[in-house]
C-alpha cells in the first residue's frame, strides 16, 4: 500500500514546513513533534519518504555512503575499492521501535557467518540503515533511557562505535531525527529534548469543515489508494522539484547582520539557554527562504520559524502561567514592532 501523499494532508502547517525545512537542511538537527492522538503526525512522516528526492550511493555499501565521501569513513568502502558508477536510491526513513533491543540499534556480531564460516562480520543495525536519512521514533516521550543515551552520543558525533562480542568498529551514523508523541503520556528528556532543532505542537482541528474534508480525504485514499495518490502525483513532483531547488539555492542564500541582531535580541527576550537558539533560528530562516525562492534572509522568516525553532528551549517560569507559543509569540510581537 503506498503512503498517503505528504500534499494531500489537510492544515497542520507548522509541521509540514517544519518537515520540509529538515528535508532541505538536515544540520538544522531534527523534528519534534507533540500533539493529540490521531492529527497526522506519523501520516506526515512517513509520506515526506515517499517525497523526497533520491540520493547518489556507493553500490554495496550497507551505509549508503556518498560516493564523494572519503572512503576511509566507512569500514565497508575502507576495504572495498568503490565502482566507478554510483546508484539512486530513496533516502532511507527508517522506524526505531519502543521495544528494540540495543543489539539491533546499533548493530551486533553476525551469528550466521560466525557459525557457518568461523568469521567475526558486523550485522548493521538500524542506526547503520539510517544513514544519510531520517530516524523516526513514535511516542519518542516512552523511548527507555539506554536508547536515549545512546542516541544521544550517535546524534553528537555522527559516528557509530560498536564495542562487543570481540568486535570494534565504527561506521557513518548521520540521520536526521524525528519523534513524535503524545505529552500526556510524559515529558521527553532533557538533554534529548535539546537535540532536536525545531518543535511542533498539533492539535486536533476545531473547524467542522477542515475535519470533515480530513475524513474525506483519508477515506478516498483507504478505498482507492493508488487512485487517490494518482490525483496528488502532480502537487507531489511539485514539492520534490522545490526541495531539489531549495537545496541547490542553499549556500547561496544570504543571512544579513541585521537578521542574525533580530535572532539574537529574540532569543535574549526569551532568555534561552547557550546559543543553539540562535544558530537553529539562523538554519531554519536560511531553509525556509531558500524553499520561498528567497536569496536573502528577513524579520519575516525569522518571525515564521521562531515558534518552532524555540519553544522548546524556554526555561520554566513559575510566574508565567502562558504556553511557551504564547510566550514565544509575545516576545516576536515585542521585538518586530
């Protein structure tokens, strides 16, 4: 069954811009997103897969390495001379489930090889899989604190080191993380919780008319899902061509002094921690004028990434009883009047 089109899904804007954002710029570090049950969250996760552009890999190679890459990065392409020509291959979204072992996170000693022919060969796990992708943990708030220490090392460096069973090595490791969850059932942790660049908040839509064209929707494709993702082909070619051009407008596009000021009196309104606020802000406006067409950075795209570039890096205020979108919100206002 195909996935259901990433442009047929109806409203929940931030989320599919903050998606699009990570998909043209995978350093601005991954996508949380918490909301109610049954808005749509995993719906648009896995359909960006099925949308975005493939990518150039080395033929045989278990991690989907660039073929521009430096061999001696990957402990496959470090023994194995590269062919000449690469192959296009769908950028890998891989699922981390709740209940996987450490073993099959990270990789572990193959036992068929091992008692067959005697040889110590690596089993690649998911984070190996991952790689050059997206990594996407469901109820990501439930994720068991072995898991989360783990991700949180691999997401830092990029690297995979796999000590165990007589083997030692390290492979490439670079996935664009994506959670999602439900708030009532637990608060993420902190330090994982810092990781992700951007934040999204869903909820459940209050207009009859938007629900009622959600149901419509989800119940054509579930009746006909090849037709109805026929009806969407065009609009979704159409996006893949705009991350394609967003990508390749990237490095060309300008962020000012007078926008990275706006950033920084922003986040010092907030009084957020460090500066990842600011070098996330900077990443995602940079992202998002390249997906506008935009060649330079504004207040305007500022003021539509700040919400979810930092919402989730206020500190708590006791005094202050508002959400942190509220709070966000006020401080735009204060500081773009």
């Amino acid at each position: 069954m195909p996935a259901f089109p990433f442009t047929a899904i109806v409203g929940q804007d931030e989320m599919r811009q903050a998606l699009l954002i990570a998909a043209v710029d995978p350093s601005v570090g991954g996508v949380l997103v918490f909301g109610d049950r049954g808005t749509g969250k995993s719906t648009a996760i896995r359909a960006l897969a099925a949308l975005l552009p493939k990518m150039r890999a080395v033929p045989g190679c278990p991690y989907a390495c660039d073929p521009d890459s430096s061999p001696q990065a990957c402990p496959h392409c470090a023994v194995n001379q590269r062919p000449k020509k690469s192959v296009e291959t769908p950028v890998p979204v891989v699922d981390l489930p709740l209940g996987a072992t450490e073993d099959r996170v990270v990789g572990a000693l193959d036992l068929e090889r091992a008692l067959s022919l005697g040889e110590k060969a690596f089993e690649p796990g998911l984070l190996a899989r991952a790689n050059r992708g997206f990594l996407y943990i469901d109820e990501v708030n439930l994720l068991e604190d072995h898991l989360v220490d783990l991700l949180l090392d691999v997401a830092a460096s990029g690297i995979n080191t796999v000590e165990r069973e007589g083997l030692s090595l390290r492979h490439p490791a670079k996935f664009v993380l994506v959670g999602s969850g439900n708030p009532e059932e637990g608060e993420l942790r902190p330090q994982l919780l810092d990781r992700f660049g951007l934040a999204c908040e869903v909820t459940t839509p209050t207009e009859i008319k938007t629900r009622i064209e959600v149901v419509r929707r989800r119940d054509a494709f579930e009746r006909d899902p090849h037709g109805f993702c026929e009806a969407y082909a065009k609009a979704e070619k159409a996006t893949q061509k705009r991350i394609t051009k967003a990508r390749e407008r990237l490095g060309e596009v300008a962020v000012p002094d007078a926008a990275l000021e706006s950033a920084a009196r922003l986040c010092l309104a907030l009084g957020t921690d460090g500066l990842r606020g600011e070098l996330t802000l900077m990443r995602t406006a940079r992202a998002l004028a390249a997906l506008d067409g935009d060649m330079t950075v504004t207040d305007h795209h500022i003021k539509r990434v700040a919400p979810s570039a930092l919402r989730h890096r206020l500190r708590r205020n006791p005094l202050d009883e508002s959400g942190s979108t509220a709070r966000v919100e006020r401080a735009v206002e204060e500081v773009f009047s």
